[in-house]
C-alpha cells in the first residue's frame, strides 16, 4: 500500500485529473446556481417556487462528471499496462490479489475525499450564485455531500475492478462511461418498464437513483446493495483475472 501511495501521487496524471475536475465542477456549480436563480425568479404558469438545497448542485455537477472520477481510478491500473511497468508491480507481489486489495485500499480514502472535496465546490459555487433561492440546512447538506463521496468511491473502486478485466485505458474508459452514464440515462428514459428496471439495476443508474432519493423502481437502500454488488463483482473477477493471465 505504501508502494501504490507513492506510484499515486508521483505521476502527473493525478493531480492534472484532480485539477480538472475541481475546476469543471466549480463551472457547473455557478451554472447550475445562475439557472436555478433564473428559473426562480421567472417561474413558468403554474410552477412551484421555493429554495433548494444547495447539496443538489453537488449532485448534480458530480452525475455529469463521475467518469472523470472513474478516469483516476482506472489509470492505476491502465497506466502500468500501457507502459510496462505492471511487470515490476507483480514482480515484486507474487500474490496477485494482493495488488488488487492494494490499491483498492489506498483508492478508497483517496476517493471519498476527492468525492466530498467536488461536491462542496459545487454546492459553494452553486448555492453563491442561487442567492436567496439557496437553502444552506446543514444537515441536508452534509447528507448529500456524504452521499456524493460515497457514490463516487462505489464508481471509482467499480472502474478499478474492469481496469483489471480490460487493462486498456481507451475500453475502460468507454465501459465505464457507458455502465455509469450513458446506458442508465438512455435506459432510464424509455417508455419501456423492463428497460427502466435495468438501468436502475446498472452501477450508473444505482447510484443515480441513491443520490436523488428516487424510490422508483427501487428504494435507494437497494439502491446501495446493488451499487456495492457492482463494485465486489468487478474487483473479485478483476483479481481471478489477474491471477490466471497476469501481464
């Protein structure tokens, strides 16, 4: 773990991720706010006015931008495929799967604090420019930044366990962005009730629904369990692959 600690923090990929991302979430938070500003001060015939929670802004910037969160989990793994290095990685660790647990356990803290540090930024910029259509409850708003952080550890150890299975960064990337984002939000649009009940059972459409409070098709507590069998079922597979077929 301390190995994979320095490997994290010693490329460039890292905080060049970490900045982009900070910056991207503090744009949409001032976007999300300014529009919620807007909508609220010319309501539409029959809409209903009222602040909102600055939390959402958070969630929301975070549900557009989770695979940049996913990127900088799956490179840890991509990134020593594409330039050799893994050899010396497995060199070093004969057990495979102690790899695997490595760098799922030093991801883990990383992302939760990557999470709640993104969704502050937004729910800051966001409830800045709502003005007083900003509702700053602290409880509410230590709930929806919690449940960003944990959302985005979920995605980021999720990306972690098919980075093991595809070791490519291009197809990692590509299946990440279309379990998380794309099929979900294609799915969940459908008039069709069989696709609407797959896209919430996706780590994407799990972890959507937890974060919204959606109760349909399932609860958010569900919601839960079944983002948490995504993320076990990616990292065990990603180790048994690893095992049998390592570099």
């Amino acid at each position: 773990m301390r190995s994979e600690w320095t490997k994290l923090w010693t490329v460039r990929s890292s905080g060049l991720n970490i900045l982009s991302a900070l910056i991207l979430t503090g744009l949409l938070g001032l976007q999300f706010g300014l529009g919620t500003a807007y909508d609220m001060d010319h309501p539409e015939p029959g809409q209903a006015v009222g602040p909102q929670p600055v939390g959402e802004f958070g969630i929301s910037a975070v549900l557009i931008l989770q695979v940049i969160v996913a990127a900088f989990a799956l490179l840890t793994v991509t990134s020593e495929y594409a330039t050799g290095s893994i050899r010396s990685t497995l060199q070093w660790t004969p057990v495979r799967r102690n790899v695997v647990q490595a760098k799922a356990g030093v991801l883990t803290p990383v992302l939760f604090a990557y999470g709640l540090v993104m969704a502050t930024v937004a729910a800051l910029a966001g409830g800045l420019l709502a003005g007083r259509w900003a509702d700053w409850d602290a409880r509410t708003l230590v709930i929806d930044l919690l449940s960003v952080a944990f959302y985005l550890t979920a995605a980021g150890l999720f990306a972690l366990g098919i980075a093991w299975i595809i070791r490519s960064t291009a197809g990692t990337l590509t299946a990440a962005f279309l379990l998380l984002m794309v099929l979900p939000l294609m799915l969940g649009q459908s008039g069709l009730r069989w696709l609407v009940w797959i896209a919430a059972l996706l780590p994407g459409g799990a972890g959507q629904n937890f974060l919204t409070n959606t109760t349909d098709p399932i609860s958010p507590t569900l919601s839960v369990v079944v983002l948490l069998a995504w993320v076990a079922a990616a990292l065990v597979l990603g180790s048994r692959i690893l095992s049998r077929r390592d570099a």
